[in-house]
C-alpha cells in the first residue's frame, strides 16, 4: 500500500524553530502558567496580520466564545450565525446561553450571503451579533455584511479560525470586523497541536478576556472572584510552537497555493467540475482546495450523476484522505429547533462539495496519485 496522503497535518519548520523556543520555555522553568512565549506570540501574531491586539487561548473554540462574552452577548440574545461552517462556530453561541440563527452561504463566497443576513435582521432587528465564517480560507462579502451590522448596530464577530493568510480587499481578514478568531489546531495552516487566537482594536476587551480566561482571578493577595470565570488560556509551551510555526507561515501559504494551482491544472477540465470561488477581491489561504461537482454524467461507468461520496471511496481505496464539505448547522440534529434563513444553498454545497488532501508535506507524486485516482471515476 502506498503511504497514506493527509487532508492537512501538522508540519513544523525544517530549522527546529519551534524546538528552539520551547527549550527556552524549559531552560527557565517557564512551563507554565503563561510567560514570555505567550506575550511574544501574541504580539508577533498581531504584528503579522495587523490587528491591534491579540489574546492566545487553549482554542479557537474558547476564542468564538470569549469574543461573544466580549460582545456582550447574554442569555437569550439572538446571534445571527453562518450556516455552513463547523460546530465549533455555533456551539459557542450555546455556552453562552444565547440562541442562534442560521444564515445561509452564496455561491459566490461559499459564505454568508448578504441578502439572506438582512432577511434575517428584518426578522430579528434586536440580533445582538453577527458571526460570520472565511471557510476553507475564503473570504466572505465583508463590506457588505459590515455596512448592514452597522444599520442594525450589531457585533460583527469574524471566525477566521481556517483563514489565516487570507486577505480582503489587502485586509487581513479577523480584523475588519469587532473581533477576529484564529485556530492552532492540528489541521490548520499552522498548529500548536491546540489553540486559538482572539484578535481586535478593543484593548479594554482583550484585556478583561484574559481576565475572564484566568478564571477571573481579581488583583489581591488571596483568591477573589467577582465575575465567572474560565480556564481558556494557553501554556507557555504551545506558544513557542506558534511563535517557531509563525516564522514558516509563509513558506506554509505558498505551498497551499502551489496545490491548489496543481489541481486546477489537472482537474478543472472534467466535466461537472467546479473550484471553489475565488473573486478578484479575495486573496484566499488556500488552506483546502475544494470542488463542487454539478450533475456530471458524462464517461462514468455506472452510467449515473458522480458523486463526491464516489471520489472519497475511490480515494480512500488509494489510502488518501478527503472529505465532504461541512454539513450546515440547519441539518444538524442537534439544531434543528432553531431557526434558518436561506434558500438551502449551504446544504447544495454539502451534498456536491469535496476537500481534496492539501497537506504542505506532500510532493509532486503525490499531488499526481490524488489527480490520477479522480481521473479515472471519469475516463474509465
Ligand atoms: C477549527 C475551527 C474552529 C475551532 O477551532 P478549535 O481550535 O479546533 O477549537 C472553529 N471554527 C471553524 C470554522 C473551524 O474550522
């Protein structure tokens, strides 16, 4: 069997830079709690996108929940959410006993559509946040969805947790809304095996997050508590993993970029498929190159429409990783009773879309064995 090929898996720079730092941390005994690495990480990180201020957290998870309590969202408000993205994005509106509202994507961004975000106000003028995803690295309609939570003085809440690298319009996205959400989990564009990264211009905001992420430990001699608290802040040793990967970003963007351009060359003439949108306002991550397949009939075998349930089999066989799009939180059991606004285009992309493997590690010959395994659902 040839070895397997990964949807995205961690990968450290060739150099050791993240060992170099976490030695550090080791050398001065400072394991934990936070220190030098989490400071620096988080400037370093603000520096790079140009965000004013930045907090490092165990998630990206405890991220979207620190930005909603930041936002000032309390039980009972109402968060207009995408609907197609992962449940970490709405399940951070249930923590904090708030009730969401799905919005439906485009098929122009994959993302929120604008339209259906102002259908959703004029239903739920009292929204108190909006929280909208850069899925796959791709950014959504911001000027747009700026100018109507404006209208609506609603919290504008970016999960820009798959988007790090993307830009809008030379912005980074994650700092054109009130607050920015990053991830450091083990598939993103960098990892620290775990963590997340709440960005914003608000240094009154980020400041009470850390508080609230140091369980709301009050400046005194004993332990004063006056304000729930969580345990959401990162170790000092993961942010030196952050601050060794920050250096390879880059490096790490130019490789997504370079897969995605491969693929497009090799299968952007099968018939029925489509690449993920890209629009000249959009300056993608590339984080996972996707596709979305119409009804494509033709030269398949069994004669019927293929399927990207097809492609991840026939990938699988070849022991390559892929998967479907995410399945949107209006079809998710656990939301069904809350409401949706849309017209069912996140669920078109669930049942037709496809992440191909685009992990930075892999070579030429790898890219080749994805294409050539595709290839053939068509051409035999
Ligand atoms: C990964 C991810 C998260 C959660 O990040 P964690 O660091 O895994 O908690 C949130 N939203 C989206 C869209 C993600 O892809």
């Amino acid at each position: 069997m040839d070895r397997r090929i990964y949807l995205a898996s961690p990968h450290m720079s060739d150099e050791g830079y993240e060992l170099e730092y976490i030695k550090e941390a080791f050398d001065t005994n400072w394991i934990a709690p936070l220190g030098a690495n989490v400071d620096s990480f988080e400037k370093e990180f603000a520096e790079k996108i140009g965000a004013k201020h930045a907090a490092a957290l165990v998630t990206g998870t405890a991220a979207i929940h620190m930005a909603l309590k930041a936002a000032g969202v309390e039980e009972g408000d109402i968060v207009l959410c995408q609907d197609l993205t992962f449940a970490a994005t709405a399940n951070a509106i249930i923590y904090q006993n708030a009730i969401p509202v799905f919005v439906d994507s485009d098929y122009e961004t994959w993302n929120m559509n604008p339209k259906a975000l102002e259908e959703a106000f004029e239903k739920y003028p009292n929204a108190k946040a909006v929280l909208v995803v850069h899925l796959y690295g791709l950014s959504a309609d911001m000027d747009r969805i700026v100018d109507i939570c404006k209208r609506y003085q609603a919290v504008l809440i970016e999960d820009a947790a798959e988007a790090l690298g993307t830009y809008y319009k030379g912005r980074h996205v994650g700092t054109i809304g009130d607050y920015g959400v990053f991830s450091f989990n083990g598939n993103k564009v960098i990892t620290t095996s775990g963590g997340g990264m709440l960005v914003s211009d608000n240094e009154e905001r980020i400041a009470k997050v850390r508080f609230w992420a140091s369980q709301s430990r009050e400046k005194a001699r004993y332990y004063e508590h006056r304000e729930l608290g969580y345990n959401y802040r990162m170790s000092n040793i993961l942010a030196g993993i952050g601050r060794g990967q920050l250096k390879v970003l880059d490096k790490r963007l130019a490789k997504k970029k370079y897969i995605f351009e491969f693929y497009k060359r090799e299968l952007d003439h099968l018939e029925g498929v489509k690449f993920m949108p890209i629009n000249e306002w959009n300056e993608p991550n590339y984080w996972l190159t996707c596709i979305r397949l119409n009804d494509c009939y033709s030269g398949h075998s069994k004669g019927s429409g293929i399927l990207p349930v097809d492609i991840i089999e026939a990938l699988e066989k070849e022991n390559i990783e892929s998967r479907p799009l995410w399945k949107p939180m209006h079809l998710q059991p656990f939301f069904a009773g809350y409401d949706y606004i849309g017209e069912n285009v996140s669920g078109n992309l669930f049942e037709k879309g496809l992440c191909l493997p685009s992990d930075t590690k892999m070579t030429d010959e790898d890219l080749s064995r994805v294409c050539r395994a595709i290839k053939r659902l068509w051409y035999s």
